[in-house]
C-alpha cells in the first residue's frame, strides 16, 4: 500500500516512475519511504513535541548540500530572496547591512531610497525595529524585519556613533538594484565608453541596452564592459547582451544535460546594435556563470578582448521549480558550452573527495579554438587575453577592514566634514591620512603576519623534536624583527590602505556610483583596457595574431 502511495506521490511531483525504475528508482522509493517512516516515528514518540517545519527545511538543505552550491530550497518565508535574485527587486528600505559585535548596522544606504530619505547613515546602529530588541540576531534575521510590502511602515531606532540615539518612522518602498549602478566616458578624449554591470537580472539586456545608447548619443566610438564581481544570473539576459555586438542567430550557448530534453542550443534572437565597435570585457575572480557566457562568447567569437584575472569557472545551468505551499526550488539541471564547444566549470561536485570538491585534473582539461583559431582551454574558467592579476591585501590591511577600523574612521570623517571634493578627483590627503594613523593606534586590536606565525610553527616543530634549546637564542632575535609594528605597517602599506580609505569615504557622500567612479584612480585592468582600444594595431593583433 504504502509502495502505492509513493508512485502517486511521485506523479504528483510529475516525475515518472517508469522513467525512474530504469535508472535509480528503486533507490529513490526505499529512501522516500524510509524518510517518510522516520518523521512518522518522530511525530509519534519523540519526547518533546518536534519543531516539523524547521526539521524538514534542515533535511532538505543538508540533503541538497551533497549536490552543488546553487541547488537550492526556497521555503515561502524566503521567496524575497529568490525574487532578489532573479528581478533584483524586493520590498524593503534600500540598504546594505552587516553584524558587528552584538549588532547589525546600516553598512551603506542606497541613494534615493526610504534609508536615505529617512536619514540613516552608514554606521548606524539598529538597536530595535518596532520596539523588538535586535541585540545579538543575526543579518539574516535583521534584514527579514527590515524588508516588508511598499507602503507599510516600521520604527527603527538606531544610535549613530557619538550622537546618541534616535527613533525615526521608515516607510519602505519597492526597491530595485540597478543592474547598472554607473556608465560613463572613462578617457580624457571622450570616445571610450564604460558600463558596470553587477547583475543579470531581467532587466540586465535592457539597462546596458540604454546605457550603451546614451553614451553613443555622447560620441562613444569604443565600449568597455565590467563584469569584475558579477556573480551571474538569467542565462537568457547574458545571450541577449551578447547579441547586442553579434550576428542575429548566431549559436551563443549549447546545453547538456542527463535528460534528454536539457541537451539545447541558444541562439542570438535580435538584430545586433553594432557589429564594428572594438569591445574589451573586465573579468576577475568574481565573475561567474552568465558573465562567463559573455565573456567566454564573445573571445570565442574574437568579438571583444578580455582582460583582468581567470574567472570563477561557474559551467552549470539552474532552474528554479515551484513547489508546493509558496515554496521554489532552484536545480542544477545541465552544463552550459560556449561557441567554441568548451565548458567553464572548475570544480567537480560530482566526485568528492572525502567531502572535499577537487577541481577538474589537468588530464582532462583540453584545448579549443575560438572563430580565428587562438586556443583556449575549458574547466578552468576564462582565462583573460591580458592577465593582470588583482592586487593581494597586505595582512595588516585585511586586519583594518575585518576589524572595521577604516569604516569606523570614514564614519567620524563623515561627520566633521559636510563636503569633499568630486568622486573622481577625491583621495586621501597627507593630512588625513596623519588623523588615520593617530585613529588606528588608539584602537585596541592585536594580529600577527603571516610570516610570525609560520615562525611560530617552526618553534612547535622544533620542540617536539628538541631543537628549541639549541635555537631559542636566533628565534627570539628573529621573532622581534618579524612582530607585528602597527605603525611600521601604516607606512609600510599607506598606499594600499590610502585607496580603501579613499573609497570608504567617498561611499558616505555619492553612494555606490561614487565607489565606482573613486575606483578609476588606481585601477590597473581599466587603465589597460583603455590604452588596448586607443591602439587599433594592438587590440586587433589579439584577436588575429
């Protein structure tokens, strides 16, 4: 009886049964059932009465966890998450938070939105929403207190550093993240475009559709594209950015699954804006899955040059499931191929090693050829045209941001100055950057290098083996030149820490656009580009050697 009441549950899911028994099905039956006796049993006997919606959402989860990262169960209580990230929309106040000793707080606002409007700063404490108490929860359980219908409204009290506390009225309203959070000219003649796009939602085709226009309408003869720290999306949004600068029905993305109905191929739909623009792609480490579609199509078609760092290397291609009782599902169901026949995936969820995801043996890594016939590689991501690797964070300087001294400095720098200088030319004075030293030396935080702590390690070796008598003498001469100096390390890494600094506090007066265009001073990958597309010579020799 029960065996029936499976077959029925299974034609419920519209999953066949007969297709199942040919492969696993028997498996999959046994273990339903088995799950089905054990929640029986629980509900029945347990000692305390069972929490049975949190018992099943941590089966689930540990369940889809032996899978992949991004099979994924949405439970109704977390749908503004999933509509977050296909729509980049979701019902809140519009800022970014994060958790700092007992509290969560307002890490920055969006501009424009109910935050902002309302007053809030970056650095503002969030003490209690509607007279709950948010001491010691957690950013997830925060932001769910802060998000809500548009319209409705909520009493946030918070304490902003050195003025006390304060209560204000929030009214939130339908937030969108801007795929495209800035587009402008980036060189000193004006023919060179840039866009920054952070996402691929379903509106992503269409924001760099009308940013690509207003900067023609401005002269733009050359386009550079960023996608440096964007984690992918809509597979459909990436084909059509793709056909934006490419043929219409050209073959952009082949897929391949285990059922037969996931093996398809993606064409460009659209007739092309323009085919002749020079194009160059920013990628880093951070680019994944619909930004490696982009990127990996257009070098396979040498239709743009591709520079910064090797990609994340994000192959799989997901689907999201309705469920049952407002609950979604997001599934691997297939690999994804580029033009030239490569896949990008890196890591192999499917073999595990004890636990541990290894990536693809370089055995098996072969070469492919893009429309001229330059060799690329498939599992180990995109691997850029140019190279330049992103600049490593000293320790000590991971240290001052994990610890939040420089978001606490540019908090106080906020206060006491009403103004500074553009975006664009902004940058951390002499003067300035003397308060910091003072600010960071008064702060009380211990760390140690890299280096001492390998030096360490070697002291522990040596005891075990007792040799320490014999070296005690050197070690401590050793270990004093190699402590830790907070102020040897402020001048040793100035330049390093002077450009966060620089960043964080333009964020507290032009918001997220103001990071972006900061960002151009020191950026290595986007002053490359620019002097690949003002040489005609050079930027064709790469895509024709």
């Amino acid at each position: 009886m029960r065996y029936i009441y499976l077959i029925v549950f299974f034609i419920l899911l519209g999953v066949n049964p007969k297709i199942n028994a040919q492969t696993n099905g028997f498996e999959v039956i046994k273990n339903l059932e088995l799950f089905d006796l054990i929640y029986m049993n629980l509900e029945k006997y347990y000692v305390d009465n069972p929490k049975t919606g949190e018992i099943s959402k941590a089966a689930i989860d540990a369940m889809l966890q032996e899978l992949d990262p991004y099979t994924v169960y949405y439970h109704e209580s977390n749908i503004e998450d999933y509509r977050l990230m296909t729509t980049g929309q979701y019902g809140g106040i519009g800022a970014m938070i994060r958790k700092t000793d007992d509290y969560v707080i307002i890490a920055e606002p969006y501009e424009d939105m109910p935050a902002a409007k309302a007053g809030l700063k970056a650095g503002d404490i969030i003490l209690s929403i509607d007279g709950r108490s948010m001491k010691g929860l957690d950013t997830e359980v925060v932001s769910d207190a802060l998000k809500g219908a548009k319209g409705s409204t909520f009493t946030l009290e918070y304490e902003r550093p050195n003025q006390g506390v304060s209560t204000v009225e929030v009214e939130r309203d339908e937030i969108k993240v801007p795929d495209v959070p800035y587009y402008g000219m980036v060189d000193e003649a004006g023919k060179v475009g840039y866009i920054k796009l952070s996402s691929f939602t379903q509106t992503a085709s269409r924001s760099v559709k009308e940013a690509y226009g207003k900067l023609s309408d401005q002269g733009m003869e050359k386009i550079i594209l960023d996608l440096r720290g964007n984690g992918g999306g809509l597979l459909i949004e990436s084909i059509d950015i793709v056909n934006f600068f490419v043929e219409q029905n050209e073959e952009i993305v082949k897929t391949k699954g285990r059922i037969i109905d996931e093996n398809r191929t993606y064409k460009t739909r659209n007739r092309p804006i323009d085919l002749e623009i020079p194009i160059v792609v920013l990628v880093d480490g951070m680019s994944a899955s619909a930004s490696e579609i982009v990127s990996g199509s257009l070098q396979d078609l040498d239709r743009g040059v591709i520079i910064g760092s090797t990609t994340f290397g994000k192959g799989l291609v997901q689907r999201t499931i309705d469920l049952k009782y407002g609950a979604k599902m997001k599934l691997t169901i297939a690999k994804y191929y580029t033009p030239s026949g490569r896949c990008v995936q890196k890591l192999d969820y499917y073999h595990k090693n004890e636990g541990k995801v290894d990536e693809v043996p370089d055995s098996l890594i072969k070469i492919f050829h893009t429309k001229n016939g330059r060799e690329v590689i498939d599992g180990r991501g995109i691997e850029p045209d140019i190279i330049i690797e992103p600049e490593r964070f000293a320790r000590f300087t991971a240290v001052l941001m994990g610890e939040n001294i420089i978001f606490d400095f540019a908090t106080e720098f906020a206060q006491k100055n009403p103004e500074i200088a553009p975006a664009k030319d902004f940058k951390v004075s002499s003067q300035v950057y003397k308060d910091f030293k003072e600010y960071v030396l008064n702060q009380d935080f211990e760390y140690k290098t890299a280096t001492q702590e390998h030096l360490e390690s070697v002291l522990e070796t040596a005891e075990k083996e007792g040799y320490d008598a014999k070296i005690n003498g050197e070690y401590e001469a050793l270990l004093k030149v190699l402590s830790a100096s907070k102020e040897e390390d402020l001048d040793l890494f100035e330049a390093q820490i002077k450009t966060l600094l620089s960043n964080e506090i333009v964020s507290r007066y032009y918001y997220q656009e103001g990071r972006v265009v900061n960002g151009f001073q020191e950026d290595l990958p986007l002053k490359k580009a620019i002097e690949v597309l003002n040489n005609e010579k050079v930027y064709k020799s790469i895509l024709k050697p």
